[in-house]
C-alpha cells in the first residue's frame, strides 16, 4: 500500500472515531438539558418547559440507534483495539444508560404535567435539591469524559449513595404526608414516583461514570457500588 494510501486510511479512521467521541458528548450534553427542563418544570410548574423535556425525548432515541450503528461499524469495519476499542465499547455502553435518564426525565415532566392538576402542598425542597445534585454529576460526567478525568468520574460513582439517602427522606417524608393529608394521594403518589425515577437517574449516571473510567484506565471499577436506598423497609411505623 503506498503512503498516500495509507495516510488517507488512518486518517479516515481517526475522523471516525472522533466523531464518535463527539457524537456521545452532544448525547451527554442533550441528556443534560432534557433533565434541567424537566427539573425547572417541577419547580416552577411550567407546562412549557415539561413539553419541550417530552419531545426532546425522541430525540434522544435517535441518538442513541445512531450511535449504536456507528459504534457497530467502527467494530466490524476498523477492529479498533486498545486504547480505540475501549473508547468505541465505552460509547456502545453509555448510550443506553443516557437514553433511559431521558426516558425517566420525559417521565417526570409528564408527572409534572399530570400534578398541575392536582391538590398538593408538599414542600419541594428535598425534591429539588435532589434534582441539583443530578444536575451537578450529570455536567461533571460531561466534563470527565472530554477531559478524561478518572476523579471527576469516580466523584459521581461514590454520591450515588448520597442520592439515595436523599431519596430514603423524600419517601419518608411522602409517605407522613399522605397519612396526614389522604385526600392528596394522587398527587402525592405521583411525588413519590418522581422522586424514585430520580433515584434511578442516579444509578445510571453511576453506570456512565463506571463506563468513563473503564475507558480511560483499561480496568472496572473493583470496589462495591455505594447504595444506601432503604425504602423498601420504610414504614410510618
């Protein structure tokens, strides 16, 4: 093969494998937005904002059956290894665990839509402040994999725990409010499912980060992911 050639072909593959890379960055980057829409929409109840985190949602779908064909092909075509292939199984690994924060931020923003409403007068505090703290490890995750920050990375795979706990005292919380005001339970069950798609964003977002440091350092995460989500023992009792 004479130079030319061959220059041509690695740089072809290069072209590719970088806009893979920037390809699951807007993916992160547009998860990133559809959560903030959802979550500015349950605190202010604004019925645009939770539309706009509804159909961004297909969005997202289609990103995700784009990348995975893009990264099949980087496979069957290229045979990346090292280095390339782990950022190609990476990609193929994220991809879906952003597409389901979607589905579980579309999902809140229907709730949200479904809570304007309804009677409710639970305080949001908690709830919000659970919503900031995805926000913030959602942008860190966006950071760490275009710095390729193992810190950053393993920073959201240890608060995942926090977020439980956080969500154990919303459940709590929500639970005591019923009791006390029976006739919001519809609004206050659907609180209550809020707050667990929450939690589930958090485990994914655990997921993305075990995901980046694989990328970068070649191994798993060896120690036990940290839970601390007790409400399937929490009783008013």
């Amino acid at each position: 093969m004479n130079a030319p050639i061959a220059q041509h072909i690695v740089t072809s593959y290069e072209e590719e494998l970088a806009g893979l890379d920037e390809s699951i960055r807007q993916m992160i980057q547009r998860t990133e937005h559809q959560l903030e829409l959802s979550l500015k929409a349950l605190e202010k109840g604004d019925l645009s904002q939770a539309k706009e985190a509804i159909d961004l949602d297909s969005l997202t779908d289609s990103h995700q059956m784009s990348l995975d064909g893009q990264g099949v092909r980087m496979i069957a075509l290229r045979q990346p290894m090292g280095r390339d292939l782990r950022a190609v199984i990476s990609t193929l690994r994220n991809a879906p665990q952003l597409e389901r924060i979607g589905d579980y931020a579309a999902n809140i923003a229907e709730r949200v839509e479904t809570l304007a409403r309804l009677e409710h007068s639970f305080n949001l505090e908690q709830l919000l402040q659970m919503g900031a703290m995805l926000i913030k490890a959602i942008a860190k995750l966006r950071e760490a994999h275009e710095s390729e920050d193992v810190n950053a990375a393993i920073s959201v795979w240890s608060g995942d725990e926090e977020v439980d706990e956080l969500h154990n005292g919303i459940f709590s919380s929500l639970l005591a409010h019923m009791a006390a005001h029976p006739e919001q339970a519809d609004s206050s069950a659907h609180l209550v499912c809020i707050a667990r798609d929450m939690e589930r964003i958090g485990d994914h977002l655990t997921d993305v980060a075990e995901n980046i440091y694989y990328r970068v350092t070649g191994e798993v995460v060896r120690e036990t992911r940290p839970k601390g989500d007790r409400t399937k023992s929490i009783t008013l009792a």
